[in-house]
C-alpha cells in the first residue's frame, strides 16, 4: 500500500492541479528583459551564454535543440516511485524568499510528472538555488556531487522567471534558437547590442514535433538585448503574434507537452491509467487525471473539436481595410492594464494609410531614454519593420503620420496606469 502512495502522489499532485488551462497573461515586456542586465560570468567563474545559460567547464557553448538531445542530461526517474526525480537544496537562498522558489517548482509539478524534492543530502546531483549574480542556469542535468546552481538574483524573484530558469534546469535552450526560427521569426541584428548578437545563435534540428510557440516561457522579448530600444526580435508574416514573445508568465500548452513527452510522462500516465486511459486529438495529450490536456483552440473529450487557433484573438484592435476610428481600451478613461492593442491597417492599391491623432497621454519616458510602461510604436514602413515608439505626451492633438506604403501597424501596450494616464484617440482614413 505505501508503494502504491509513492506512485500515486506524482499523479495526485498533478491531476488536482489549478494550473492546467490557465489563460495566458502578460506583463510589460521590458520587466521581462531581466537577461539584459545579467552578468557574463556567475560568481564562481563559470561563462554565461545566451543571456542567463551557464556552462560548465567541460561544455562548448549550447548547440543542441529546444529540449536537451542527451539522455544523460536529463533526470532520471526515481527507481522507487518511477517518476523522474529533481531534489533540490535551499539552504543557501534567503528564507524569506522560498515561497517564490516553491511556486516555480509547483508549477512544473502541477503541469508535468516531474517530482521536485527537497533534499540535504548533497553529495548527489542536485539543485542548488541561491541569490546569485543574476539569473542563471545549466542547461539539464550536471553529474556532479556539489550540486548544480540555479541563480535566482534581485529582479528575477517572479513564479515565471524561477519557471524558466527551472526549464533549462530539466533541458530547456531558448526557443528563439530553435533551427526552425527563421521561419517564425527575424533577428534584427543592427538593433542589438555590440557583442550580445550571439545570444542569437541558432542551435542543431528540433525533433520533438512540437511547434514553434511565441508564447513559450522560454522565449526572449522582442526588444532584448536592444541597444537602442527597437526590436531586436520580428514576427514573420503576422506583427500581432509581438504581443506574445517575452510576456507569457507561464506554461504554455506547448512547453507542457514538450517536458511530458521528453519524460514520458504521457507514457508513464497511461501505464497508470490503464483501461481508463484514452487517446487524444489534436496534438492533445492524456494528463495525470486520465482525461485528455486539450490545445487552445480545441474541446471535447478528445480534444476533437477545433473552434479557433492556438493564440488568443486581440482584445483590443484588429484588421482595418476601411476608415475609421481608433482609441484605447475604456476611452477616455484609463485602458485596461497589461493589455495591447493592434490595428493593422490595409489601404487600396495606390492608396496610403494616415492616422490623425486627436489626445494622446501616456505615462512619461523615464531617463533611459526608453517607453517602458506605455509605448505606442507605429511601423510606417510596413507592418513588419520595426518603427518609432512614442509615450509620455510626445504625440500632440492633430499630429499626423502616414504609411510609406499601402499598410501601417499601430500597437499599444499599456501598464500599469498607476498614474492616470488616458491612452489615445485618432482618426484613420486613406489618402491617394
């Protein structure tokens, strides 16, 4: 009976789990950009590549998939409850902090078969998490007895930035690094700043199967490691997909089914499932609870009905091939917190796109120079080059912009609002 419990717990933890279907949240995008910031090396002299991956002596710089290649840098499971065990020690992080860390690791075991322990015997292979230099991590598991650190520093005590840096704990690279990136994404490398563009580096074929994610907890920002407060990163074919890169704050449906099928966790789930285990559609997968985890977009049972794509519809904005009006959420009140708004406008043949603004209030451009908390960026060229951004009251009553061509994006992501501020209006009409 006591081994049935070991076995069981993994499962019970993860079929009562809040997290599965939560809906995706954002954040203001340069908040994320933590990596920015993080130093070249930690502080026992171990090189940091790709913004916060440390490696070990013995180790080239990361050239391997989204989801680490090698068996050996994986956990393994635990030979008594035959769920893959990570044990990790926290002696060395600040007490007052451990409920953040224990929020990370919940979350990975609420969405996966992954058992997180906390141990004090350490002459194993472990983590070990402290208030470093930063926020880093090695990429999988090290076979060494002193532990493996796991950097969790000022700026980086969030539930999602303990997730990701966690992912690359089990195995997790980047996924803007993906070989496939390029036809997902465009890196802008004039926009990056000098020596950072490695950061960038494309690593070997992705196999796994599972689809490229903006949303993904592993995916940069879209202005990281910018030198000059444009985009370094550029959706291909679809602007709108910006609004997902760097702002998730925490699992995607594909990062779940990325570690699960890595670990076997579907197979071990089945295992226990027995005659109660179903196949899914869709790229849906059966969880710990014996019933299937459906993709966004997807329902039923079987996960066999599609209703709609991947990524959430706008809220705010949408396609515009007439004339019309635009204006923040809730104007002239304050806009919605942590929401964006996207029009992409399309005029006729030999017609141009002009957007005529009537108020503009956003909250002020701090002293580096940067929009951080609001920021209105309008792509006059075309919707997938990066353009101007503007806050504060930059933008005056009857100011004038127009498309160098027959489109223009205007995007509008607004914070916090802690001071007030309205958002916009303007006019949108088309000129020859």
């Amino acid at each position: 009976m006591a081994m049935q419990l070991l076995i069981l717990l993994p499962l019970l933890i993860c079929a009562l789990s809040p997290g599965l279907g939560k809906s995706i949240q954002f954040q203001d995008a340069e908040t994320y950009n933590w990596m920015d910031n993080n130093p070249e090396w930690t502080e026992s002299g171990k090189k940091i590549v790709d913004g916060d991956i440390a490696l070990e002596d013995d180790d080239p710089r990361p050239t391997s998939r989204k989801m680490v290649p090698d068996p050996e840098k994986r956990w393994p499971d635990d030979p008594l409850t035959g769920w893959p065990l990570v044990p990790y020690n926290l002696q060395n992080y600040p007490k007052a902090d451990h409920d953040v860390i224990h929020e990370g690791l919940d979350h990975w075991m609420e969405n996966t078969c992954l058992v997180f322990q906390e141990t004090y015997i350490l002459d194993q292979p472990h983590i070990n998490f402290n208030e470093g230099n930063g926020c880093h991590s090695n990429i999988g598991r090290v076979a060494s007895h002193n532990g493996q650190v796991v950097s969790i520093g000022q700026g980086c005590k969030q539930m999602h930035t303990v997730a990701h840096e966690v992912g690359h704990a089990i195995g997790f690279h980047h996924e803007q690094c993906r070989t496939d990136r390029d036809d997902y994404i465009t890196v802008l490398y004039e926009n990056i700043k000098p020596g950072s563009g490695g950061n960038f580096n494309k690593h070997e074929d992705n196999s796994t199967g599972v689809e490229y994610d903006y949303s993904s907890i592993m995916h940069y920002g879209s202005q990281s490691f910018s030198e000059n407060g444009l985009n370094t990163i550029m959706p291909k074919f679809d602007p709108t997909m910006q609004r997902f890169m760097g702002h998730h704050t925490g699992l995607t449906f594909r990062d779940k089914l990325l570690a699960n099928r890595v670990y076997d966790c579907i197979g071990k789930w089945k295992k226990v499932c027995g005659a109660n285990s179903m196949e899914c559609s869709n790229l849906g997968y059966m969880g710990a609870d014996c019933k299937c985890v459906c993709p966004p977009g997807t329902s039923g049972k079987h996960c066999q009905h599609v209703e709609g794509g991947y990524y959430p519809a706008l809220t705010c904005g949408g396609n515009m091939t007439a004339p019309g009006y635009i204006e923040t959420s809730n104007w002239p009140d304050i806009p919605n917190p942590n929401e964006w708004c996207m029009w992409w406008v399309q005029a006729g043949d030999g017609e141009r796109v002009r957007v005529t603004f009537h108020a503009f209030d956003l909250t002020y451009r701090p002293d580096s120079g940067r929009c951080i908390h609001d920021k209105l960026e309008l792509r006059l060229q075309d919707p997938l080059t990066t353009g101007n951004k503007y806050c504060e009251d930059e933008i005056k009553p009857d100011d004038e912009f127009v498309s160098e061509g027959s489109e223009m994006f205007i995007s509008f992501f607004g914070a916090t609002h802690q001071n007030n501020h309205t958002g916009f209006s303007a006019t949108i009409d088309f000129i020859s």
